[in-house]
C-alpha cells in the first residue's frame, strides 16, 4: 500500500518497488500549495474515472497508475481498502486516488493545511 508522507513543502507518495513497477512510476511528489482539497473515501476505487495510461489493473482488485480522460490526468494507487482523493491544482495530476492508512499522522497534516477543507 503506498504511504502518504509530507516533506517540508511537498506531498510525496511513496511507493513500493512492486507499486512503482505496476504504475510505471517512481514516486510521484507534489508541492503543498497545489493541494485544494482531500475526501477520505472507504472505497477509492470508486472514484477512478478515464482510461488507464499507462499502469497496471485488475478490476475491483487493484489500480496502479495513470488514468486519463477530458477530466485530465488522475495517479492512482488503490486497492479494497480505505484512502484518501486528493485534489490538486497547476499540476499534471489533477486528482490522486490512493489507498492510505486512516490513521496516519497525514490526515491531521492535510487538514491544517488553508487550501483543504477538511
């Protein structure tokens, strides 16, 4: 499951090795500032919208990647367990999907944050 971590001013996903290869992706990292708002969701899976490209799936299983559509480009790393979608802006990736532990210390971070109405 990939983990959800703030470094100083940037929002990074880290992924396992198999997560990376899946996706085909190394870890993606976002500025603080781009993020306008999270939703923690039960089943992120839910909310993965468009074509995968490129990445890896199987349906109702596992999500690893990117998915596209007139929506613009989504990252996602979901799987039959809660997480968060995180909206962003000014950045390729307009939303990621993710499943996270609830509990981790980046929920309360995400909240302080001005531009995240949690």
């Amino acid at each position: 499951m990939a983990e959800l971590v703030i470094e100083e001013d940037r929002l990074v996903v880290r992924l396992s090795t198999w997560e990376a290869i899946g996706a085909l992706r190394k870890s993606p990292k976002y500025p603080l500032a781009a993020v306008t708002g999270a939703e923690w969701v039960d089943r992120p899976m839910d909310h993965v919208r468009g074509l995968r490209f490129p990445g890896t799936a199987v349906p109702g299983i596992v999500a690893l990647g990117s998915w596209v559509g007139r929506h613009g480009r989504d990252f996602v790393a979901a799987y039959r367990r809660p997480g968060v979608v995180i909206s962003l802006e000014g950045q390729p990736d307009r939303r990621l999907i993710l499943s996270v532990d609830p509990s981790s210390s980046v929920r309360e971070q995400l909240s302080a944050l001005p531009s995240v109405g949690l």
